[in-house]
C-alpha cells in the first residue's frame, strides 16, 4: 500500500495509531536522497508573455534581503522569551494556564516543566522550519528545470535565493540563539518526498507553493503576532515577505495550468492537496517532543487531539491554504470531493479568507523599510 492510500485510506482521520505508525527511523543520517522522475525541459520560446510572473519576478529581483543584516547582537534567553511569551499571549496555555490537567500526565507539572516545554517546542518548531525551508531550497531549483514557461524559470530562480537565504537564517538563529536541533519530522520528510519524486511539473507547485508555503506564510504569521523576540520578529517579517510572493507563483502558475486540465486529472491533485494537508496537521501534533520530555506519545497526542482550542491554532494553519485551493477551483470540481473532506478536518470556514494570488506587494516589509529609511535619510 502506498502512503498516500494509507492517508485516503484511513477511516478516521484522528487515527492517532496511524498517525504514530509513521518515526524518522534514520535521525543519525547526514544525507537523504529522493529520487527526481520529472524531465528538465528547455522551452525556445523566450517571449515574456504572462505579465503576473514578469511582474512577480520584477519585484523579486529588488526586494532580496542580505541575511547578514538582521540584529543577531541581540541576546535571546530563551528561558525568559517562553515566559515573556506566555505573559503577552494570557489565552494561549503556553505554560498550562487554563487548562485542564487532571487525570492527564501533566497533572504534576510545576512552572519548570512548562517551561521546558516551551523551550522544546521552539527548538523543535524553528528546526522543522529549517528543514521545510530546504525542502523549498530543492522544490524550486526543481521548478526551474521542470516547469516549460521561460518566465517561470526566471522567476523561480529568484526563490532559489530566496530559500536558501531562509535555511540560512533559521540555521543561524538555532545555532546561536536556541538550545538544540530536532531532526526532521517523518510525516514532513513523507510530504517533500513524494513532492520531490512526483514527475509532474504542477505538483511541485501544488505541492510545495500551495499547501508547504501556504502553511509556513500562516505558521511565521502566527508566530511573528505571539513573539515578544525583536531579532526572531524582524527575521519573519522579512522571511514572510518573501513567502507571499512564492504562494503567489503557485497561485499564478496554476490558475493557467488547471484551466487545461480534465476532470480525472484535477481529482488527482484534489487528492494530493488532501494528503499533504493530512501530514501537515499530523506533523503539528510534535510527537517528538512529547518523547524527549519524556511523556507516553500516544496518551498525549490523543489528549493534544481532542483539546477544542488547538483548533485555534492548528486551524489557523490552513487560512491560507483553503482560499487558495478555492481559486484554483480545487475545492467544488467534480463532486466537491475537496470541500467535503476539508470539512471533516475543519478547516472549510476559512475559504473565504483572502487568497495570496495578490496579496504579495502589500506584505513587502522590505520595501517598506527602505521607503521609511530613505524617508528619514
Ligand atoms: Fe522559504
Ligand atoms: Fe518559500
């Protein structure tokens, strides 16, 4: 059985066996190779004829960013953030407040241990982000090779840079600001893999600029609003400025794409965007941390899986994707099979959200801040 019948497969989606079923079994490797089937396509047509990638690719090519300029003299003790954290975001249950805990393993829980979590959680959340960010990294100097358009070459080869500036950053703040690094989450490595291996050029995009990207531009929102951290902020200001401009190009790139594309072709990137949503909610449940505060995972995810408010968050994870499934017309081809399964996993109130097909030139921090220096100057 191939992963991804296991996903459709599964009778509920909260399976949490299923779900644990999948571990990184080779946390000690250095190296992971992923066979690519796609073919390198060289176009001869160098007319530069869709006008919303020529203009993406224009304001890419002015709003880079040097990594070396963001505030890393400023001192992160990350004891103090997850407290300042949990201060500022009183609702969050960052440090267990408002919740709960009889009968459950954290009944005896001191401050300490929540705060240790919280440091856990960041150490394992910035890494993720690292490695999803390297999976950008070759996701899109795949593109420039796969994709038949000469305009979108030139422009993904702008968010080549952009992503490698990206897995620099991350690696830097958790070198020199945090305390430790996770290895890759099985269920994310699961998801790049197949978008990796898959030889069709659209599902490096579906899968990568769409779902990937459009979960990271909500995760670094999410994160940049909850932070009490000015050079991890500033970092995502700028990280998410140039995220919204790679949600766009999948945006831009499929509309056209989709539109050729048959019914029996469509459902397999109905079902593709399904998966992909499944692992990334099933990577969110952070089993590994669980195991290294030395917690029972399956009691755990199981209690993280019924509690209302994750909703809140994890929820929030899909406020970019679900809009932008509905423009691509994902979510009501065919039988509204998308929609349908989006709502057993809750996330249907979101499609009315805002899309990210234009959303890129108001989130350009980078600009703004050379118009407020050049203001100034
Ligand atoms: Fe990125
Ligand atoms: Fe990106």
């Amino acid at each position: 059985m191939s992963t991804n019948e296991e996903i459709i497969g599964r009778a509920d989606v909260d399976d949490v066996e299923a779900i644990l079923s999948v571990a990184n079994d080779q946390v000690d490797a250095v190296v992971h190779a992923v066979r690519a089937e796609a073919d390198a396509l060289f176009t001869w047509d160098y007319a530069q004829t869709r006008q919303a990638l020529v203009k993406l690719y224009e304001k890419a090519k002015t709003s880079q960013w040097n990594a070396h300029d963001l505030p890393w003299e400023t001192d992160v003790d990350q004891e103090k953030v997850v407290v300042a954290n949990a201060v500022q975001n009183p609702s969050s249950g960052l440090l267990g407040q408002n919740m709960d805990v009889t009968g459950t393993p954290f009944e005896k829980w001191t401050e300490k241990e929540w705060i240790q979590l919280g440091i856990e959680s960041q150490n394992w959340t910035l890494s993720q982000f690292m490695h999803g960010e390297q999976g950008a990294l070759i996701c899109t100097a795949q593109i420039v090779e796969t994709v038949p358009w000469i305009d979108a070459k030139y422009y993904a080869s702008t968010q080549v840079m952009d992503e490698a500036r990206h897995v620099e950053v991350f690696a830097r703040y958790l070198d020199t600001k945090l305390s430790g690094h996770y290895p890759i989450n099985a269920h994310l490595r699961m998801l790049l893999d197949d978008i990796i291996a898959d030889d069709r050029w659209d599902m490096t995009y579906l899968g990568m600029q769409i779902m990937v990207e459009g979960l990271a531009l909500a995760a670094f929102g999410f994160m940049h609003q909850m932070t009490t951290e000015p050079l991890l902020k500033q970092m995502l200001r700028y990280v998410m400025s140039d995220e919204a401009r790679h949600v766009a190009f999948g945006v831009l790139s499929l509309k056209e794409y989709y539109a050729e594309l048959g019914a029996a072709e469509i459902r397999e990137r109905q079902e593709f965007a399904f998966e992909a949503a499944v692992r990334m909610r099933d990577r969110f449940l952070q089993q590994e941390v669980w195991d290294r505060m030395g917690l029972p995972v399956e009691e755990v995810v199981k209690l993280v899986l019924q509690v209302p408010d994750r909703s809140m968050f994890q929820n929030m994870l899909f406020s970019k994707i679900v809009p932008n499934c509905k423009k691509l017309g994902l979510l009501d081809a065919g039988d509204g099979w998308l929609r349908q399964r989006f709502t057993e996993l809750g996330v249907i109130a979101f499609e009315d959200w805002v899309d990210t097909g234009e959303e890129y030139a108001m989130l350009d921090e980078v600009a703004k801040d050379r118009e407020t220096a050049a203001a100034t100057a």
